[in-house]
C-alpha cells in the first residue's frame, strides 16, 4: 500500500521561493525545477524505502540538474517532505524539523 505524500509548510515555502528563483533568472526555469521537484517527489510517493538515509529516520532523494534535495521521513500512514533544500544551505535548518 502507498502511503501518500504530504509537502510540510517549511518544504511548500522553500519550493516556492526556488521557483520564484529560477524563473527571475531565466524564464521558463522555475517551471522547469518545479517539475523536477514533482518527479522527484512522484519516486518518492512510489518507492520511499528505496532512497538513501541523510541521518536515522530522514531520506533524501537528489533532483536531477538542480543542486536541491528532498528530505522527507516516512510512518505508518504517510509519507512528509519537510525540505526542499539548496545542498549548500546549512543542513541543521532542516535537521530541526524533524
């Protein structure tokens, strides 16, 4: 059974504000990431136990052309990104979410 994805708050805003990034630089690029994001996040919903843990109980799953990751941890009922982070960004920011 598939658990369902839940984007925290803290991931919803970091994604919109990586949107709204790429696109001021280029448009048509924010786009692009957010459907990055999406991919990522439809692999994760499938398969979450098949992605690398960053630390006990927090997975990650890498996107592809961004320097981005999404960190997300499982329980019983769902599946909940809480980060959508720049992989030069201080990762105690989403450590702390836990």
């Amino acid at each position: 059974m598939n658990r369902p994805l839940v984007i925290e708050p803290e991931a919803a805003a970091e994604l919109e504000d990586a949107v709204q990034w790429y696109e001021s630089r280029r448009a048509g690029l924010g786009l692009e990431f957010a459907r990055v994001v999406r991919v990522a996040l439809a692999a994760v919903e499938r398969e979450p136990l098949h992605f690398p843990e960053a630390e006990p109980g927090i997975r990650y799953a890498v996107l592809r052309r961004f320097p981005y990751a999404s960190y997300f941890v499982l329980d019983a009922e769902r599946v909940a990104v809480i980060a959508i982070f720049h992989h030069r960004r201080d990762p105690a920011q989403w450590q702390a979410r836990r």
